[in-house]
C-alpha cells in the first residue's frame, strides 16, 4: 500500500470521528423530528483535503452513525445518501476549481434540499418541512465559517 493511501486512510478515519463528534455531541433539537450541528463544518473541511471518495465515507458513515447513536436512525439512511452527495460535490468542485466558498456553498444548498425532502417524506407535510429551511441554513452558514476559520491549520498539518 502506497504511503499516500495510508494518509488518506488515516485522514479519513480522523475525519469520520470529527463528524461523528461534531454531530452527535453538540445538537439542538429543531422541532420536526431532527437537529442542528456542526458536523458540516468538518464534513466541508475534509472534503477539501480529501478524494471524493473518501470525502463521501468520512461525511456519510460518521454522519450516519451519529444519527443512530443518537436516536434518529430513522434519518440515518437519508443522511447516508444526502452527506455523501454534498461531501462528493464539495470535494469534486474544490478539486477542480479551488474556490473554496463556491464549494461549501454547493454543498450547503444540496444538504438544505435534502433535508427539506426528507423532512417532507418523514412528516407527510412540505409546510412542515419548510420549518426546518432556517435551522438547516444556519447549520450550513456555520459550517462555512467552522470550514473557513479551521483550512489554514488544517492544510499545514495535512499537507506533512
């Protein structure tokens, strides 16, 4: 196994338990049946650094596992299917045009329209769903800055 494959690994691995733990600890309920966190911002930082591929696993499974651990796993496929779509994006964007904000903010619109379908699905009701926009904008605005204010440490180290 090449060197840098074990680094993406060891990358990927750090960055599905940062996911986990930015979700699963620090939540607030919403209302409709799920939260806000700040998961996305570790999951738009590591999809900066990362493959796509690798991108979508650290954002799906520790998103993913911090639904079931934290009592939503009825969201926990949804999540699998939506965190990995915006990792994919995000990472495949930076990846070609290097515009980081470009990036977050293309993820940030595929996870708020994902959440609203599911919200939807989940509650038999797109008014109802529409109450979870806001909470899911501001999770996504503080994902973006979490993103931003943490790159420059997180690119030095990376890039070792």
């Amino acid at each position: 196994m090449k060197n840098d494959t074990v680094k993406e690994l060891v990358w990927s691995s750090l960055g599905i338990a940062l996911v986990f733990l930015a979700t699963f600890l620090l939540k607030i309920p919403n209302g409709i049946q799920g939260y806000v966190h700040m998961g996305d911002g570790f999951i738009m930082l590591f999809s900066s650094v990362l493959s796509p591929l690798c991108a979508v696993l650290v954002a799906a499974a520790g998103s993913a596992l911090a639904d079931i651990a934290g009592g939503y796993a009825y969201f926990a496929l949804f999540t699998l299917i939506i965190k990995g779509l915006e990792a994919f994006l995000i990472a495949k964007i930076f990846q070609k045009s290097k515009l980081r904000f470009v990036s977050y903010f293309t993820g940030s619109i595929v996870m708020i329209f994902g959440y609203f379908l599911t919200d939807a699905f989940i509650n038999q009701s797109w008014y109802l769903a529409l109450t979870g926009i806001p909470g899911n904008i501001i999770q996504a605005a503080v994902g973006i800055l979490i993103a931003f204010l943490i790159y420059p440490l997180f690119i030095s180290n990376f890039k070792k």
